[in-house]
C-alpha cells in the first residue's frame, strides 16, 4: 500500500471517473465529496493554494482519495503548514474517499496516512465531518495512532435531517399542534388572500439559466432582509457552475413556490444516493404566512413520492428546522498531528485560528450583523429545543 500525491489541476481534471467510481462504493459517501462539487470549488477558490491531493494505492487499485490542499496558518509568534479540506466553508460534510475496507486493511491505510503526516510535518484538519460516518469513528476511536500521534476533536456544530416517511400524514404527526395548524392555516390564507399556490423544480441544464437568475435575485432580497453579507460574484458562479454540472448527473433539485405565477420562496437542493441536500433558500420578503415552511411541505411531498429516504437539512439548527422534529447529526472537526508535550495547545491556537481566520474575511459591520442574526436564531433555536424537550 502506498500514497501518491497529486498536485495540478490536469491531474485532478483527469481522474473525474475514478474519483466517482470510487465515492460510489464508499459507506460515508455524499453530495461534497463528489468530484463535481470539489473541482468547480477549486476552479473557484483556488487562489494561490497547492494542491494535494493523496490517493491511497493497494498493488494497482485506487481504494483511498483524500481530497486536500496545502495551507499556511500564522500568527505573531507560530506558523503551522496544514493540509485541509478541499471545500472548507461551502461544504456541508467533508471526509475521505475509501472502498469497503476490512479492518486490517484500514489499520493499514491510516498507519500509512500517518507516516506520511510525521515525515511530512504536516497537520491535517478534516472539518465537518459527520458524527455517524464511519471516518470520524475510526477517528474517534484511534485505535490506529498508539502513542505517537494526537488527534484533537471538537463539533462545530449539528445537521438536522429527516429520515422520509410512507406519507405526508406521517410527518404532521411529528409535529406540534400548534406548527402543525400554522402549516395548514398558512396554506389556506394565501390561497384565499394572496391566490393559488404552485410547486415548480427544475433539474434539467436547460431549464437553469432563467430560473438561476430568479433565484439569485430572490436571494438578494432574503439577504438584504436579514441584514447579513450576500453572496459574493465567486461564490455565485462556483454555485450556479456546481448546478450546471449537477442538472447533467441528475442530482439537481431547484425548486421554487409560486404564488399567482410569482417567486414567493426557492431552494437550490441536490439530489445524491437516495438523499435530499437543502443547500441554500431564498424568499421574496413581501409574502408572508410562513411560505418557506409551505415550501419544505411540498418538497416533502415530491420526495415521499419518488421514495427518497432522507431530506437533510444541512448545517446550522436554525428554529426553522427544529420545528420539524428533526433528528441531529453533529458536525466534527479533526485535527491530527505528531504528538508532543503542547499538542493541546497547539490544538487550541489552531482553532483560534481557523474561527480568526472566518472573521477576517468581512467586514467589522458585516462581521456585527452575522453575530447579531446567530444570536437571535441562537435563542429562537433555545426555545424550541426546551419545547421539544416538555
């Protein structure tokens, strides 16, 4: 078993089918860790990062790819060269890459992920990684590290999800009384008050230019609305570029609900193994009576149709999703590096860093209004828990 590095952007072009076969296998796999996902990110995002990419190798098979990148994290006193997530900040779950393994063979492959980590003096931090995959268990447990390597770990924060039940009726049970009768009550006040609901998805490349740009322009007004930063022109391009190529796989869902023919509410959602991924939503603010939640119902509908298992809400426990009775997946993040006598410490400044280095990326107001906004969902989300709780 061996590690091969790649490191140019051809090289990461060229393996698209291996990559896709691969991930296809793997017990962890998702919508983030596709090959589509990663290489619009890196077209994207790159800047001046290196690329590196470990492909793990047993005789002439490929059963291991861990998608990374080199980066340099510094302060006034500590500079750490790190190897991270492809993906970090846009992607909902990071991970590897790797078939259906024994154990001896896992052992063998995170021994050798290891060695190369020492000899290098490289740090690896793998972020937002699903507190039910197998990775973080095998991480978790570090049955593979003895004495000579540390591994830190600390959740950044939990994922809602849904797991898809037989009927509509089924879900509503889960529901409080009083969510529940808002729902329906909604429902029937904009079609007596405001006029006739319509669901519309779009999943095909053709049918994305216009709706994209409806959808961005409604985004706009969500954002301007909740008076947090909007999306910027990169990150609009690597998603409406992520789109494209996902409408050519049939793993697109973008949805809107319409009100008299009007965009009331949109989500930009994917489809990947049976899974439903709410990735970002826009409403127009002139409706009101809860369209966003009207609209989860008729996805909900389309996806009990077509007996999908999972509707996952993504990051963040917003009081929206909580309202659905959700279940929770946590988000982790692992930091694994040769063991010393500060390694804690060290752990600790890293993620000084990593949230140091979020920050700076806005503005002081811009940074104000995202802190204020999480606050208040803070407590909003808070009160639905204690609810849920009685």
């Amino acid at each position: 078993m061996k590690i091969r590095e790649i490191s140019s952007a051809d090289d990461f072009k060229s393996i698209r089918g291996t990559w896709n076969d691969l991930l296809a296998k793997s017990r962890d796999k998702n919508i983030f860790l596709t090959w589509e996902w990663l290489f619009v990110w890196w077209e994207h995002f790159s800047d001046n990062k290196k690329l590196k990419i470990l492909m793990i190798e047993d005789r002439d098979d490929i059963i291991g790819i861990i998608p990374l990148l080199y980066s340099t994290y510094r302060t006034f006193l500590f500079s750490y060269a790190i190897v991270e997530n492809i993906g970090l900040n846009s992607s909902d779950y990071g991970g590897i890459i790797y078939s259906d393994l024994d154990d001896d063979q896992i052992n063998m492959m995170f021994s050798l992920i290891k060695y190369y980590l020492s000899y290098n003096k490289l740090i690896f931090r793998f972020d937002q990684v699903p507190g039910d995959s197998k990775l973080f268990n095998i991480l978790h447990n570090q049955s593979f590290c003895q004495d000579s390597l540390f591994i830190g770990e600390k959740k950044t924060g939990f994922s809602p999800y849904l797991p898809i039940q037989s009927s509509l009726d089924d879900h509503l049970k889960m529901l409080s009384n009083k969510f529940r009768k808002n729902l329906r009550k909604g429902e029937k006040n904009i079609e007596k008050k405001m006029g006739h609901i319509e669901f519309k998805k779009f999943t095909t490349v053709g049918s994305l230019e216009n709706n994209l740009n409806d959808f961005w322009e409604m985004h706009q007004k969500k954002m301007n609305y909740q008076e947090v930063p909007c999306f910027s022109k990169t990150q609009k391009g690597f998603l409406t570029e992520v789109a494209k190529k996902f409408a050519q796989n049939g793993w697109l869902n973008l949805s809107f609900l319409d009100i008299n023919g009007q965009h009331a509410s949109g989500v930009l959602g994917f489809e990947y193994y049976g899974k439903y991924y709410y990735y970002q939503t826009a409403f127009d603010p002139d409706y009101s009576y809860s369209v966003g939640n009207i609209h989860i119902l008729y996805i909900l509908k389309d996806l009990i149709s077509r007996d999908l298992k999972e509707f996952d809400f993504l990051r963040g426990d917003e009081a929206y999703k909580l309202r659905w009775q959700p279940m929770l997946r946590s988000n982790n993040r692992i930091v694994m590096m040769p063991k010393g006598p500060v390694s804690r410490f060290q752990f600790k400044m890293l993620n000084c860093m990593f949230l140091y280095n979020e920050i700076k990326k806005h503005s002081l107001l811009e940074n104000y209004r995202l802190y204020d906004y999480k606050i208040k969902q803070m407590k909003e989300s808070e009160k639905i828990k204690f609810k849920n709780k009685i």
